[in-house]
C-alpha cells in the first residue's frame, strides 16, 4: 500500500443555471492570465465509511475508498465541524494505493496513525480497533469532464463540471446533483492565486454557489436530513463517546 500524499484543497460549487459553456467562458475571459484547457472525460467513484455509530465523521473525519478510472485508493479527509473551528474546505491528508477487494478495515494500523498524527490529542482509544469496525455507509459517483488550469506563475490546478449521484448504501436512496469542483494547490506560494480565482468566481460566476460542505456531509444532508431537535456534541462529549464505546466493544470481546 503506497502512501502519496497530494497537497491540494477542492472547493465545491452548485450550478444554479445548468449552463456549462457559460460558466466555463466566464471563467476564461476572467482569468486572463490563466490557460484553461479541456484535459479528459471523468468517472470516478467514491465509497464512505464509518462506524455504526459514525464515530468518525462526528469527529470530523471522512474515511473512504475511491477508484478514478485508473486505480484504487484509500483515502482519509478531515472537515472543520467542531464549533470551535473555523470552517474551511475538507482537506485531505492521507492517501495509498490499495487493491480492488481492498477494504479501509484492512489497513487499521496506517490509518489508525494518520488519524492520530492529525488529530492531536483528540482520542484516548485504541483507533485501530475503530478502523477495523467501519462499514461502506455512502456512495458517491461522479461522471463529468476535467479542465486543467495553470497560470503563469507555475501554479496547476483543475476544474471538473461533475454529474453527482449520492446514494445511501444501507436504504439504496439516490440524489442526484450537478455542479464543478475547483482543486487549487494548499500552499502558501500559491496563496494568490488561489484568492484570484476564487474572487473571481464569487464576483463574475452566477450560475455557481459554494457550498461549504465536504462530500461526505452533503451526502448526509441529502439522504439523511438531521432533526431539528438534534444537539451538536461538544469536543469533551465527544471524547466520552468514543471511549464509552470503546469499553463497550472490549467487554464484548
């Protein structure tokens, strides 16, 4: 299982008028110095998990499997949900190869490390154990066309106008939505860049919306809207949570 990382943030957006050459004509005019391309059609398909009682994802972490038409990979996100933090695009920061049979379950121990190394001093239970309890909860299909973007600067970036199918994996229930992902570099030398066109975008693209959600907390809202009444979990609550079903899990063993 070969682990490559890829330093990039992708900022999601709704098209509110499905007008795709428009949108893409804006673009162009608008980034003068910027040269967008057509690169590819796209498939790609990208499965969730979590535990039965989605202990990840309330923690802020996005566990999943994804094949883009070429290879399999096993990847995990993390999204800003606690209160304290300030929202922000999910961000990748584990990535490896894996086989097509290949499940998250199987790999517990680097995925167990990844998450401790980027969630420090969040969980005081054996992760390992976690991991190997998750199951597919959401899929997510993907099929559209890959524009690159590059700019004078050296920077790269890419741009997918995306037909979107999310489909719950336990009730079989499907949503389907259109819209374009921008994947701009995380990095400080690029930081101009990536403020330009996302100005660019607000101020000039109408027909796209943000949506300040990652994939997976989308993919929540659509299938399995939340009720009204329901309590966000502090960060202390949280912890207790995790470790109570830890206990759980141990007695049963």
């Amino acid at each position: 299982m070969d682990n490559n990382e890829n330093s990039i943030i992708k900022y999601h957006f709704e098209l509110l008028r499905d007008n795709v050459p428009r949108v893409l004509k804006k673009l162009d005019d608008e980034l003068a110095y910027y040269r967008l391309y057509f690169e590819k059609n796209i498939k790609n398909v990208e499965v969730m998990f979590d535990t039965p009682t989605n202990l990840l994802s309330s923690a802020g972490i996005v566990l999943s499997k994804e094949y883009d038409g070429e290879k399999y990979s096993i990847k995990v996100k993390k999204i800003s949900y606690l209160p304290t933090e300030l929202r922000r695009p999910s961000k990748k920061f584990y990535s490896a190869e894996c086989g097509k049979r290949e499940l998250p379950k199987d790999y517990p121990i680097q995925i167990a490390g990844a998450i401790n190394n980027a969630f420090s001093n969040l969980f005081t239970i054996d992760l390992v154990e976690v991991v190997k309890q998750t199951t597919a909860v959401y899929e997510i299909k993907v099929k559209g066309k890959r524009y690159n973007l590059t700019s004078g600067t050296g920077m790269k970036g890419n741009i997918l106008y995306e037909k979107i199918t999310y489909r719950d994996v336990q009730t079989g229930r499907k949503v389907k939505r259109k819209g374009f992902t921008i994947s701009l570099p995380d990095s400080s030398i690029f930081q101009k860049e990536t403020q330009e066109i996302l100005d660019v975008v607000s101020r000039k693209v109408k027909e796209l919306w943000p949506y300040n959600e990652s994939r997976f907390e989308l993919a929540q809202r659509l299938l399995r809207p939340k009720r009204k009444s329901g309590k966000k979990i502090s960060r202390k609550e949280l912890k207790a949570k995790l470790k109570q079903e830890q206990d759980e899990s141990d007695i049963k063993q």
